[in-house]
C-alpha cells in the first residue's frame, strides 16, 4: 500500500508539472512506446551470453513531450536560444515485465548436485511500474527538423524515474525434509551458498537512473517515428525479488530496453 502512495504522490506531482508547463505556452506531444527488454539481475551468470538473452522481456509506454521551441499560445516559434532550440522534456509512465531464470555454467546438464538442481528450478518475474523525466538533448537544430530541413533527428538523454517493483519468485524444487514441504519461499529450497534472506517477493518502490540515446524520423508535419536505446540503473537490488549477497553480487539490478515509437505533435 505504501508503494501505491507514493506512485499516487509522485503522479500527482506529475499532473501539477504538466499544468504548470501548458500555462507557460510551450507546445506538446504524445506518443506511445514499446519494446523487448533485456534485464540484467542476480538471476543467472554474469556476463553469460544464455542469461542476457533468455532474461528478456518486454514494456510498454506513454510519453509526453514538452517542446521548447514552439509556442501553442500563438502559433509561433519561441526566442530562439540554444536550449529552446536543442532541448525537449521527456515525461513518462512505463511499465515492463521479465520472465527470470538461471543459465550459465552453474546450471548445465552436466552438474548433478542439489545445488544446481535448486538453481534450475527457481524462476522469477520482475515487474516494474515507472514514472519518471528525462531532459533529451538533440545536437541538430529542433526547428529545422520540424519544418523538414532534414528526416532524421539523433538525440539523448539522462533522467530519473520512480519506480514500484512488484516481483515474483517460485521454484520447482523442494526440500525433502517433510516438516518443510509446502513452503515454497523455505530458504532451503534455494541455492545454499546464499543467506536465508536472499530471496525475497515483497513488493517496494525505489528511485532509478535513466539514460537513452535514439533517433527520430519525420512522418508527417505533426508525427514521428522513434527509435530509443535506454539503459536503467536501479537503486535497489531487489527489483527481482533475489539479492544474494555473494562476493560478485557487485551492482543493483538494471536493464537495457529498445523501444519504438509513434510520437504526435499536440499543438
């Protein structure tokens, strides 16, 4: 419930930014975004080409644009400043979801110890509920990509977003001792070398860094097409329920999303 409150608090602040930013006169844009997603955690080996591949799931998006550089107040372009001209505020509420599982060494067919049957049936789910801004930064000029001085529009960016984690853990394996049979979260259950709280489905909420670099295409005078590369560093090393305190557990979770997108000018 807390999680909620404070997704319900930040959205809320959201609206009031939105409001503020129209009453000011600059021009909008929406657009939808979504894409695979590759999510790196403590599930699997690291750098293990099997465990960035099989990790992998998807987002969907809803993106909001701030234009600097044309006014809906009056039809007209706004002073004509590097900022105006180069900068966009990226507003955004995502959510992704990826199925989890091991892969890498520690679980090939070859290994026969409980260990590693206890590693290859534990399975998770990260699912995770953004709301965040982003400032993009694009090194061609706004207005000349607008009026069709030329197609393509690179652009980057850095931001922040709050984000409501909501995972989930299960595991086929069960330890045969019959006063612990039932508990599917039996710290037993799990991977040995692992303390007893390492694994963990509670839902919680934590702040997380936003990056992306992407480009742009000109549709039509009023849409775009949109290409983003975004990699998003948590604060938090729970975000998929396993945090296993091991020598190389050395960051918090993170992924890298490729999204597509169809952007609409409002204004």
């Amino acid at each position: 419930m807390l999680n909620i409150k404070h997704l319900v608090s930040a959205f809320c602040m959201f609206l009031i930014f939105q409001t503020v930013s129209a009453q000011l006169g600059f021009s909008h844009e929406i657009g939808v975004i979504t894409g695979p997603i590759q999510f790196r955690s403590d599930f699997g080996s690291r750098k293990d080409t099997k465990t960035n591949l099989g990790n992998s799931g998807f987002g969907i998006g809803v993106v909001h644009y701030i234009n600097f550089s044309y006014r809906s107040d009056c039809n007209c372009y706004t002073t004509d400043t590097f900022f105006n001209d180069h900068f966009k505020l990226r507003n955004e509420i995502s959510w992704n979801k990826t199925k989890l599982e091991h892969f890498g060494e520690f679980v090939d067919p070859s290994k026969t110890s409980v260990n590693a049957d206890q590693l290859r049936g534990h399975k998770g789910v990260s699912q995770n509920l953004d709301i965040g801004t982003q400032l993009e930064f694009y090194p061609f000029s706004i207005r000349s990509f607008q009026s069709f001085g030329y197609r393509f529009a690179p652009f980057g960016s850095l931001g922040i977003h709050y984000t409501a984690f909501t995972p989930e853990v299960s595991t086929t394996y069960e330890n045969p001792d019959p006063l612990l049979t039932g508990n599917v979260l039996e710290p037993s259950n799990f991977y040995s070398e692992w303390d007893p709280g390492s694994v963990d489905a509670s839902p919680g909420s934590t702040w997380s860094l936003v990056s992306s670099v992407g480009v742009r295409y000109k549709l039509t005078k009023i849409s775009d097409l949109m290409l983003d590369l975004r990699f998003q560093y948590y604060f938090n090393d729970w975000v998929d329920g396993l945090n296993h305190q091991l020598d190389f557990n050395k960051s918090s979770d993170w992924l890298l999303w490729l999204n597509v997108g169809y952007i609409f000018y409002l204004d």
